[in-house]
C-alpha cells in the first residue's frame, strides 16, 4: 500500500512535463504596508521552453523570456529554472521547495477557514501522518506527501467526489513506470481540521492510490514542524 502511495508521489515530481495549462488570474497581493508581497513559487514541470510553476498555490505555465504573476523565467536547464522575482535570479528544481524573495508570503487563491491556524496531526502506520479532511465538501483521506508538488488523487476518488474533469487540462507526466496520462484541475476548496483553503492545484492520476496525497499545492502555505508523534501545520497566512 505505501508502495503505491510512493510511486504516485514521484509522479508529481514532473506530472506537467508535457501539461498545457490556462494561466491563473489572480489579485495582486498587499503586504500590511502596501508594498507588493513576493509570490511564493514552486517548480513543478519542464516541456521544451516552457515550465509549469505553482505561484501562490496555483498553477501556472510560462514560457522562457515570459513573465506572469510577478514571475519571469530566464532560463531552464533539464529539471532546474532561472526565475526572476522582484530582480533576484533564483534557481528552483522540480520537486524542490517553495521559494519566497523579499520576505513576504504571496496569497493569492488563499483564503481562510476560520480563526483556526493550527493542524495537528498524530503519526500513523508505518511513520506517515494521515487524516480525514474533504474536497469540494466531500469527505477524503488524505496522506501528508512533503515530496508531492500537488496534491494528487486517483481517478476513482475523483469520480467518487463528484470533480468535473472536463475542467481540467489532460496532459502526460513521467513515473517510476514510465510516462502516464494525467488531468491537471484546480480545487475549489481543501478542508483539513478547521483550516480551509480554496483554489488548490491538484492532479488526477489513473493509477490505484490508497489515500489523496496532501502535497505542497497545499502544504506550502503552512510551517511545518514535527514535534514527537505529532506533525504540526501553522498557517503561514
């Protein structure tokens, strides 16, 4: 079973190496000051020029010499890309962490879900962290993936809650067994606990998976620390 849940994993690690995606809109974001709040930024694919990100939580596709929400790549190089953010050159790998310049946490397609800003969860089997949440108000379980890009589930859970997958954009991603076809859609709302976030970047995978992978789409917007047998999620915003 964890077999399985890895093998989806590293399929996320370049689930849009071949995915056209729609480029997200989004508001910019204000720091309590006024001034512009950097947009945290993650690597999540490469296609010839072009490399799939996710900026504040959503996916977006641009190409070398092209800029989009305060982004600009400057250059790919295999699985790495120059990004510049608010003039800083920075290198991102896929797979690699988010990455913020100048400080602030970009929130743009966040929202909150309360007042809660705190997700404790108890390990489980095997060392993981597992819990019960939804998507779209339908009830899931989920599986923390810190390795993940996205949060990613099989097609029959999203057959199972209801995902129009008309809405997404179909494209290829390469796995420990070659390359698959997958469905890259956005999420109207994750629930975990009290916490709630909407627009959340995600992939359909056709492969059998135990549990929906909370990957970074999701994580990123949270700290993480683990403290003994608990694994703590502190909203970052």
């Amino acid at each position: 079973m964890h077999t399985l849940a890895r093998t989806a994993a590293a399929a996320l690690l370049m689930v849009a190496a071949a995915v056209a995606l729609q480029p997200a809109s989004a508001q910019p974001v204000n720091s309590p000051d006024g001034a512009p709040r950097a947009p945290q930024i993650q690597l999540g694919g490469v296609m010839g020029s072009k490399a799939l990100f996710v900026i504040d939580g959503q996916s977006q596709m641009i190409a070398v010499g092209e800029s989009a929400r305060g982004v600009r790549l400057v250059s790919l190089n295999g699985d790495a890309a120059k990004v510049e953010l608010q003039g800083k050159i920075v290198e991102l790998r896929v797979g690699g962490s988010p990455v913020v310049v100048g400080g602030g946490i970009g929130a743009a397609g966040g929202g909150p879900g309360g007042n809660t800003r705190e997700i404790v969860i108890p390990v489980g089997d095997g060392g993981h962290y597992f819990m019960n949440g939804t998507i779209n108000g339908r009830s899931v379980r989920f599986m923390v993936d810190t390795g993940a890009t996205m949060v990613a589930m099989s097609a029959a859970d999203a057959t199972r809650i209801g995902l129009d997958l008309r809405k997404g954009q179909l494209g290829f991603g390469s796995t420990a067994n070659g390359v698959t076809q997958m469905m890259a859609i956005t999420l109207d709302s994750v629930r975990v606990s009290e916490v709630e976030l909407y627009n959340v970047a995600a992939v359909v995978t056709p492969a059998n998976m135990p549990y929906v992978l909370l990957g970074n789409s999701f994580l990123s917007r949270f700290r993480i620390q683990r403290d003994g047998d608990v694994m703590r999620l502190t909203r970052r915003y």
